[in-house]
C-alpha cells in the first residue's frame, strides 16, 4: 500500500475499502485494470468499529473474496479473526488503498474522473480514474431518533465493548441483532440493562440462536423490556418512555439506540446518481453491470439496496466485484 500524491490514471477507483469495495479492486485486478482503493477510515472501517467482540452471523467461507480461503477455528469467526483475513487479502493482492482520505466529491465523466479527497489534516488531494465504484456502506450514518436529549454525551449509537457500564442503569433502544447482542454482552458484564422496543415483540430478524437468549433473559426479569414502547426525553440523570400503560421515568445513566444506519444518499446523489424514492431510495442502476445512470459510476455492496440495509451483506456483496470486472472488460477493452 503506497500513498503517493499525484498518479497517472488508473483504470478503476474505488470509494470505500471495506469487503465489497475490495473485491472490487480485486476483481479489477484479476481481469487486467488498474486499480486503487480511497477510504476515510482504515481498511474494513466499518468492520473495525464494529463491536469489539462481536462474532460474525455467516460462516467463514461466506466472508471470502478474491478465492483467498478464510479459515477460521470456529465455526463462525470474530471481528479480530476477519480484520486479520481481510488485511491479508489485502497484502496478497498488493491493494493501492488510500486510507485515512475522505471522497469529497467526483468531476469529469466516464473516461476521464477526477475524485477530490480530503486528509485528516483537511489537505486536499486528487485521483484520476477512467471508471468509478462506490462502496460506501451504511455504518456512518446512524437513524436519529430526533427526541430531547438525544445529543447529550451519556447517549450511544454504536456499541463497543461492555466494561465502562459495569454497576450503571443502561437502556437499550432497538428490536434486532444489534440491540439483542448488546443488552445481552452489557448485562452478563454487570450492567443493569433497560430494552426499550417500538414493536410488540423482539424482531423477526434477530438470529435464531440469539433470540431464545434474549427473550429468557426478559422472561426471567434478568434484562427489563418495554415493548410497543418509545423513549420520548433523555435527560442527564433519567429518560422518560411512553408505554401502553402510560409515561415511565427510569433512572438511567447511558443510552444505546442502537435503531440502524442508513447509506450516505447525499454522496451518491451529488454524484449525479438518481434515487428512487418510490422504491426505498434505491439508486438507479443496471442490475447486469451495477452501472449507475451516470455512465462509468459503478455502485456496489450494501448501498444497491437502498434504504434496506438488510438485503445486501457481505456475503452476497461480495459478488458484485464480478459483474463490474466483466462490464469494465466489454467497456475499457473496446476503449
Ligand atoms: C454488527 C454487524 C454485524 C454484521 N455481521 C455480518 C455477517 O455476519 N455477515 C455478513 O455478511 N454481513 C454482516 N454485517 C453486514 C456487513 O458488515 C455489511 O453489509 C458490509 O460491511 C457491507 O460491506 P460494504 O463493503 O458494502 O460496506 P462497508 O463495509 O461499510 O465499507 C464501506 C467503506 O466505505 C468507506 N467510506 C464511506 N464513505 C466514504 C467516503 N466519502 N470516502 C471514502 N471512504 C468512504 C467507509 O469508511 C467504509 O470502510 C454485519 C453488520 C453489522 C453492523
């Protein structure tokens, strides 16, 4: 990995190094292109702040790219072990990835972009590029709940470890994975846990060996839950839910709402690419080629689904680097 300033131009830049955007690269790679890799954090940033214990849900297999075996002593690996794989891949493939550099923008056309970025020390850079991907993921931007007291420093919307809420009254807003993993890691580690769910019940997507856990835990009184409840006020000391049986004010000394991400929809539409609002801001793209209605931008990964983050994942993400190699193949080569 090299950090050069200025470059001749490469046949594919892709914005966003996590799994999908590497593969990508790779695929490129593997098919004769050039390419190079921005992010604005390190390699796999979503990955790595993800929780620090987590365990993945897929199988080790599933989370591979570029036909590097992944492989792993337990049956589903951890956040350390993939990190681990996925640098390896990395090195393997002598992947140009740009870290630390945010996209601001992309002028020029198909054939000739020229993508601005930004160093954490706000200097500005510049890469060449004939064809774009963007990779970008969802994990930056967190669903607000837009209550009071939602910007106060007690209040969470990624979960990290457990140890700093050991003895304090925790609440946890959310019905799926996440919400269920975290009041289950923060009370087995001596957190007195609080989940606070909008729907009547956990939700139908929690992982089937994660919610018998969670829902005992409830039914034992271990972890106290609201559902068809919402938290209305956080206050220094307190948060005040609405419940079916009235207003409650619980004591409470950090917040986790931990109610999803969304994808960066003003980056891609400033890049030109269109939305579809009838259809959960999907972007517009040729399902063959995964070529955008801006001719030469390519989108990949969990971005394609839109606003339904829960359609696309690494393990079928992972595919999209094929079908934009092949398209760059029918378009670069005929250049
Ligand atoms: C807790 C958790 C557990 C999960 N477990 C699984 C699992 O077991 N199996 C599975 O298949 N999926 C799982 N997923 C989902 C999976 O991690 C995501 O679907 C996947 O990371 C999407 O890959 P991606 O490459 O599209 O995006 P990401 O991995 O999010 O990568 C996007 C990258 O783009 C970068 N970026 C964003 N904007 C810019 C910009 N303007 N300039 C430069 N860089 C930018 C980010 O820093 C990031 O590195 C899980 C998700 C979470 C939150």
């Amino acid at each position: 990995m090299s950090d050069h300033a200025a470059e001749d131009i490469v046949d594919l830049l892709v914005i966003g190094a996590g799994p999908t955007g590497m593969a990508c690269a790779i695929e490129a790679q593997r098919a004769g292109f050039t390419a190079l890799l921005v992010d604005k954090g390190c390699l796999c940033n979503s990955l790595f702040h993800y929780p620090a214990n987590m365990t993945f849900f897929t199988t080790p297999e599933l989370l591979e790219i570029g036909n590097i075996p992944f492989s792993s002593p337990n049956q589903k690996p951890n956040r350390s072990e993939a990190l681990e794989y996925y640098r390896k891949v990395a090195e393997h493939y002598a992947l140009d990835v740009r870290q630390y550099e945010t996209v601001e923008r992309a002028t020029g056309s198909d054939g000739r972009f020229l993508v601005h970025t930004v160093d954490r020390f706000g200097r500005k850079l510049e890469h060449r590029a004939r064809k774009l991907v963007v990779a970008t993921g969802y994990y930056d931007l967190p669903n607000y709940l837009g209550i009071p007291g939602e910007d106060l420093n007690k209040v969470r919307h990624y979960y990290d470890e457990p140890h700093p809420f050991f003895d304090r009254d925790v609440v946890v807003i959310g019905g799926k994975n996440s919400a269920a993993i975290a009041a289950l890691d923060l009370w087995r580690h001596g957190a007195r846990v609080t989940l606070v769910h909008r729907g009547a019940e956990m939700h139908r997507h929690v992982k089937y060996w994660i919610l018998p856990d969670i829902n005992n835990r409830i039914k034992n009184g271990e972890i106290s839950a609201y559902f068809s409840s919402n938290v209305t006020n956080i206050a220094e000391d307190e948060v005040m839910l609405s419940t079916p049986q009235g207003p409650l004010t619980l004591p409470n000394h950090f917040v986790f709402a931990l109610t999803g991400y969304h994808p960066d929809f003003d980056f891609i539409e400033q890049l030109g690419v269109t939305l579809d609002e009838e259809n959960d801001r999907v972007p517009v793209c040729d399902p063959a080629t995964l070529e955008s209605n801006v001719p030469g931008i390519y989108l990949a990964g969990v971005i394609v689904a839109g606003e339904r983050t829960n359609e696309i994942f690494i393990e079928n993400g992972r595919f999209h680097g094929q079908l934009i190699a092949e398209a760059l193949r029918g378009k670069l080569q005929a250049a």
